[in-house]
C-alpha cells in the first residue's frame, strides 16, 4: 500500500513525480520538495496522512509535534484539514479495498514502537473527595446496622451505628475546617442519630435512646423530627410508664393533619392500648370507637368490645359484635367466593399474597368467635338467651362466608357449657344433632359425647361414639385417646398403651395421650418407661400430678430422689395431707422419727380422718409414753370407725399403761357388752382383776373366757378379733396398710388415677419396715417379758378342758 493508493489525484501525476527512488526522503508516502514544488501546485494533491511513523502518538518519533511537518524544514508545506473521507479512497479497487482499517491498525502492527513511557502518580485527593468519600463511609455504616437489625444481631448493628456516629462527627469537623460548613449534609446527620436511637431501642438502652430521640426533636434543622415522640411513647410503654406514654402519642395527634388519617388511628390505638393498661376501660372505649368509627378495624373493633365486656354495657356488646361482623379484610373482595377458594389445591397458586390473606381471614374468624364466647354468656340473664340471640347472628354471617361454621362453632360451645351448669341430657341432646351436620363437626361432637359418656361411666355408648370419631377421622388425637381411655377401664393396658402412641404419632406433643401413657406403663410394672413419660409431659406442663406420679414412681423403684421430688410436689401443694404422709413415710423408713412425726402431724392437721397417719401417730406417741396424746388420737380413730373393736382396746390399753386400772377396766367391760365374744377383752379383764386382787371377778372372766372359746372351737371358727390388747396396737401399726384405705379423699395436689393405691402406702406402707413393738405392750412387755407370760397364760387356757377355777399366777 502506498500513497497512490488512497490518493485521489494520483491520476494527474506523472510514475515519477509519484515515485522517485533516487530522493533523499525518507517518507515514501511524501514525494520530494523540490519535484513538487517544480510541478503545478494546483495540479498536486495534498499529502496524505495514512502510514505516517509520526500517527496517532508522540511516542513514535520524540519531539515531534505530530504531522504539523512531515519531512523536516524544507518539506513543502500541506493543508491543516483535509478535504475526503477519512478512511474513504475512491480509486482503490482489488483486495485492498475489502480492508475497512480506518485507525491503522495495520500498519502500525508493522511499525517499530517505542516503550510506553511510565505511569503518572496520582494526585491526592482533593478536600471535596476526601469528604465524598468519608460520606459514602457513613452511608454504608447505616445499611449495614440496618441490616444486623434486620437479622436480630442487635449488638453488632448497635456497634455499627456508635461507629457511624463517630464517622459523621468526624466529617462535620472536617468540613469546619475546610470552610465547607454550608454543605454539612443535614439529612445524614438525622439519619444516623435516628439509626442510633432505633439500635438502643432494640438493645433496649431505653435511657440512651431517650437521650437520643430528645436531641434530635431539640434540632431546630430537623423540622418533621416531632413523630419520633411516638417512638418516645413505645419506650415508655415497654417501661410501663403509661402516662407518660399516652402524653407523647397525644402531642404527635395534635401535630398530625387530618389528612393524616391512617396516622391518627394508629395513635388513637396505642392511646387506648395504653388505657387498657390503666385499667381506665371508659377512656379506651371512648378511643377505641374513634378508630372503629374511622376505619372499621377488627383488631380495634374486638378491643372496643373487651372494653364494653369490662364495663358490663350488653347493649354496646350487641352493636359492636354486629360491626365487628361487618368489617372489611384487607385483601379480600366482597365477592369473593370462600367455598372454591377452600376447593383450591393447586400448589402454584399458593403464593404469598394467598397465604397472607389466609391468615388475616383465620385472625378475623378468630376474633368473632373469641368475642361470641365471651359475651353469651352475659348478653341476658338467662345464658341460654345469650347464645341463641349470638348464634342467630353468626348464622346471618354464615350466609356470606358458608366455610366458615362460626355458628356451628358457638353451637358447640353453648352445649359444653350445659356440662359446667351440669344439664347433662341437654348437653348430650344439643351434640346428638351435630350428626346431621358437616362431616368435621359430627366428628367433633362424637369426641365430646365420647368423653362426656366416660365422665358419667356408661362407658359402652361412650366407645361407640369414640369409634365414630375415629372412623370420621382415624387421625384425630383426641379421638385416638378417648379410645385409649376405654380400654384403659377395661384393664387392657396393651392396647391402651398401643392407642396412645397411635395419638402421640398423630400430634406428638399431646398432654393427655403422655400422661396415660405413663400410666398405663405403671400398671404394666414398666417403672423406668413410665418415669420417661412423666417427665416429658412435665417439659410440657409442669403440674402437681406429673409430680406425684413421678415421685410415686421413684419411691417405687427405690430410687432415693423419691424425697426430692415429694419435697417439690410439697412446694407446689403445701396442704396436700397425702403428699406430707408420704414424707413421713420416706422419713419414718430411714429411721429419723422426728422429720417423720413432724410431716405426719402436718397431714393430720390438714385431713384429720386418714386411718394411716392417725395409727401411726399413736403408735408414736406410745412408743415415747405419752399416753395422753395416744389416747386422743385412738379416740379419734374409734369415732371414725365405731364398728372396729381394735381401736377401742387401743384406748383402754393406754389407760392401762399409764396406771389408771379403773378406767380400763370400765372401757375393757364396755367393750364387752358391745362384743361379748371378743375374746381379747376377756383376757385383759381377767389379768386386770388378777391385778386387783379381784380374784373371784377374775374367775369370773376367765370362765366367761373358756366359754367363748369353746363356741369358737365347735364353730370351727379360726378368725379372732385380735391376737392380744397391746399386740392388737402393735399389728395395727404394722398392717396399717390394710386399714380402710377407702376413707382417703383425694386431694387436689394428687387427684391421679393411682391416688389411691398411692394413698394406701402414705401411712403405712413405710411404717410396715420398722418395728415399734417396744413400748406397745404391757408394763412388764417393756421388761422384755410380756410374750412370753401371755404365751404360757393362753396355753394354760386351751389345756383347760373344764369350767372349774384354775390357779392363775399371783391369785
């Protein structure tokens, strides 16, 4: 490619003006400036540019200026601009042609270049970047406490927002001293002591962000700074200071507009919030009814009606409930046809605009039926008038939204409350009807009479109503553990245990399925899988029975936490008379009397008929000789049971012992007018007399006693009353377990379904362990020899074949 090539005027030039091989220019686009300033200047076209070592870049040919002189002093001088096309050549033809290089690409390729000359340092940044770039510092020190916020991690997002605050301080000084005090950026400041605040808010620093909020209502700069004080009045509610919280909402009402509408309700609420919190119920009415009212609000409709709940105005209920009906959801159209969108199953659809006004409709129909429950019953002063006059009204909403049975729902609880006033039939009749009915509602209904049928024990229609149930819903809980129940009565503990699990697979956390399960592993013996069960449902309902079960449970094992958990059943029951026995029983088994007579006395305070703890504490008090106080308690015991002899010798016997022979032997003769074939009685009479000296009445006796003894043998009756008076007080003690465990009432601290087996071991069963003959017997028992005398006493009484006098010892 040469000069000619793209130039136009090469057809007026001579081959060797064009190209002379002997010039001495180096350029061989540039023909000589001797040829061409000889030839006509007119007929010659201007030099052209392309192929030039000095293109496009200084660093080619150094201190050239870059084709203002192509060859140096005497080349000819060429026009400054160009008159073509740059990159055009209208002459050239062939493969050139198709080459479209307008920067010269290719001939710089073939072009020697020099080394790039080095880089220029940066300057440094002017005072306007420097303060730029601190700004954008601030800002991403903002977004990223924001975002911490946005994550719950309140401590980083406060550190962020401390360190923003610096940041900003530190550009404001700077702007001061670079005499740029005017471009202090307002609105940066005020966002980053808001952000500082919001963080102390959430790390609740309630006094540093106080102080905060306060500085920056201060700022004359920040002219809409005053609506912080609703943020002011939420911090003073978290504190419970409710007047203070009520002032700052009113003066942000008094600044708001009135075309400031949604603002205003929203501060007419918390105002009445606040009130409720008072205690002033006519206060938050009267701002209640501004926002329902206003905008029709459920959630402040439903408040208004707490609030007429409170202060007993049934006629307000009535207008409000009506209101609350009528209120519009949010997202929801007026046509909108419920019953297909509960027909929708299609997955894509479910988006979370759908899902969003599921859950508003679910908290809308939950506060009409939650305010249903509430006002019926108050409505008239027949509770029935209230529910008829409710359920009428909720039939009317049931005309527009059929899926929502809000009717039915109120139906149901009007006939559950017929069993709190204990109408039965009714409650059983009002059920019955829900069979007509939707197919969840019949279930629900036979659940209830399934448990109601339980309750009264006709436990036949009971299970029929129960299967009812599952076969309407084979996955319901309740219905999986009214079932349970009734095979639990029928002592299948197998497949009751079997059914709770069946209910415990379906809702796993299920307090009552837990619960008998437990139970039905301790009828089992699975005493460890039972303790399993018992602590599960206490994570879940810390209750006194899942207490005493467990210590029940522990002091069946041997487990020593047994006293552990009585002593935390005592600290949730402290009245509970059975519970304080059982640690008296705990304690009486280790051999610490004291601990053991102080809760046995506390259980005789507060139930004063248990048989097991009033044995054991006369056995106390005779075994430390203090046979008046015996005495009391044997009374006690003998008033309670009057049919049972035992009790009566008990109180002769400590007559007895403590020398006061005329009074024993007038109760010993009562005994015997009552029981004349007592044979216990007879022997004490006899040894009395002995004693006496009252020998010809002890004769007496004893052949009053011969004679019983002979009916016995020839009845071939092999049961007495009582082996001896003091031995009768001795195996009292020790067989208390067998006493009358039926009197026990059930106390509310252990009201389980194995109270009363627990009930039978309270007094007895730990006083079984320890032997208490020492001290129950005659005055020569304490001598160690009382067995023995009245062993060979009864011996010498069976030889004897005759009714004549025998010689008794000392007569």
């Amino acid at each position: 490619m040469n000069g000619n090539d793209e130039d136009i005027y090469a057809a007026f030039q001579t081959p060797d003006i064009v190209s002379n091989p002997w010039t001495t220019n180096t350029n061989p686009f540039e023909a000589p400036a001797q040829e061409a300033m000889a030839g006509n200047p007119l007929m010659q076209a201007p030099p052209s540019q392309w192929g030039r070592a000095g293109m496009g870049s200084a660093w080619g040919l150094p201190g050239s200026r870059m084709g203002t002189r192509g060859c140096g002093i005497l080349g000819a001088a060429r026009p400054m601009t160009s008159n073509r096309a740059v990159g055009f050549n209208s002459a050239s033809t062939g493969a050139a042609a198709a080459l479209f290089d307008p920067t010269g690409q290719a001939c710089m390729a073939n072009m020697a270049m020099g080394p790039a000359p080095p880089l220029k340092k940066r300057s440094e940044n002017s005072q306007e970047e420097e303060l730029a770039e601190m700004e954008k510092q601030v800002n991403r020190l903002i977004e990223e406490s924001a975002m911490l916020a946005l994550q719950k991690d309140y401590g980083a997002a406060l550190e962020k927002a401390k360190d923003a605050g610096k940041l900003e301080r530190s550009l404001c000084k700077k702007r001061e001293q670079y005499g740029l005090a005017e471009q202090i950026n307002v609105d940066l400041t005020y966002a980053v002591h808001f952000n500082l605040a919001v963080q102390y808010q959430n790390h609740q620093l309630y006094t540093e962000a106080l102080n905060t909020y306060n500085l920056i209502i201060r700022n004359v700069q920040f002219p809409q700074a005053g609506r912080l004080r609703v943020n002011m009045g939420n911090i003073y509610l978290a504190q419970q200071n409710y007047l203070l919280a009520i002032k700052m909402y009113r003066k942000v009402l008094d600044e708001t507009p009135t075309a400031g509408k949604e603002l205003r309700y929203h501060l007419c609420r918390n105002i009445a919030n606040a009130f409720v919190k008072l205690g002033q119920y006519r206060d938050a009415a009267n701002s209640y009814e501004t926002v329902v009212e206003g905008n029709g609000d459920a959630n402040a409709t439903f408040n208004l009606i707490l609030c007429y709940y409170a202060l007993g105005e049934t006629e307000k209920m009535k207008r409000t409930f009506t209101r609350l009906m009528n209120c519009r959801l949010a997202g929801l159209d007026d046509e909108e046809d419920f019953e297909e969108e509960e027909k929708r199953k299609d997955v894509l659809v479910d988006d979370s605009l759908s899902r969003m006004c599921k859950e508003r409709r679910a908290r809308y129909l939950k506060y009409i039926i939650t305010a249903a429950r509430l006002i019926a019953p108050v409505l008239h002063k027949d509770w029935c008038v209230g529910y008829d006059y409710i359920i009428s009204q909720l039939r009317t909403y049931e005309m527009r939204d059929p899926t929502s049975h809000v009717a039915s729902e109120l139906e149901m609880c009007k006939n559950l409350n017929y069993l709190k006033h204990k109408r039965y039939q009714e409650a059983i009749n009002g059920l019955k009807e829900f069979e007509k009915k939707d197919r969840s509602l019949r279930a629900r209904a036979a659940t209830n009479l399934a448990y109601l049928y339980f309750l009264e024990g006709d436990y036949e229609n009971g299970e029929q109503y129960s299967d009812l149930s599952l076969v309407a819903n084979q996955y319901n809980a309740k219905a999986l553990v009214n079932k349970g129940n009734f095979s639990f009565v029928k002592k299948d503990y197998e497949k009751a245990k079997e059914l709770y699990n069946k209910a415990l697979a379906v809702e796993a956390d299920n307090v009552e399925a837990i619960y008998n399960l437990g139970l039905a592993a301790k009828k089992l013996g699975l005493y460890e899988e039972a303790v399993r069960m018992f602590k599960r449902v206490q994570a879940l309902v810390d209750s006194s029975e899942v207490l005493y079960q467990i210590a029940d449970l522990s002091d069946l094992v041997g487990d020593p936490s047994a006293l552990e958990w009585f002593n935390r059943l005592i600290g949730r029951v402290p009245t509970d008379p059975n519970a304080l026995a059982r640690i008296g029983s705990l304690y009486a088994r280790d051999g610490d009397d004291v601990q053991a007579f102080h809760y046995y006395l506390e259980a005789y305070r507060y139930y004063q008929v248990n048989m097991d703890v009033i044995s054991w504490l006369g056995a106390y008090f005779v075994k430390n000789e203090v046979y008046d106080k015996a005495v009391q308690f044997f009374e006690r015991a003998s008033h309670i049971q009057p049919q049972e002899v035992k009790w009566q010798l008990m109180v002769a016997s400590c007559h007895r012992r403590r020398g006061d022979y005329a009074q024993a032997k007038l109760l010993y003769e009562q005994v015997h007018r009552k029981y004349p074939d007592n044979i216990e009685c007879l022997n004490y009479l006899v040894q009395l007399c002995k004693d006496a000296g009252l020998n010809e009445e002890a004769n007496e006796w004893f052949k009053a006693t011969k004679k019983v003894e002979r009916q016995q043998f020839h009845s071939s009756s092999s049961s007495v009353g009582g082996e001896s008076g003091d031995d009768d007080l001795e195996s009292s003690v020790e067989g208390g377990n067998n006493i009358n465990g039926h009197h026990r009432r059930r106390t509310s601290g252990t009201a389980a379904p194995d109270t009363a087996v627990a009930g039978r071991r309270a007094g007895g069963g730990a006083v079984a362990d320890k032997d208490f003959s020492v001290g129950l017997s005659d005055d020569d028992i304490v001598d160690g020899k009382a067995k023995q005398n009245g062993a060979k006493r009864l011996k010498k009484a069976k030889s004897s074949d005759s009714d004549d006098e025998i010689d008794l010892p000392g007569i």
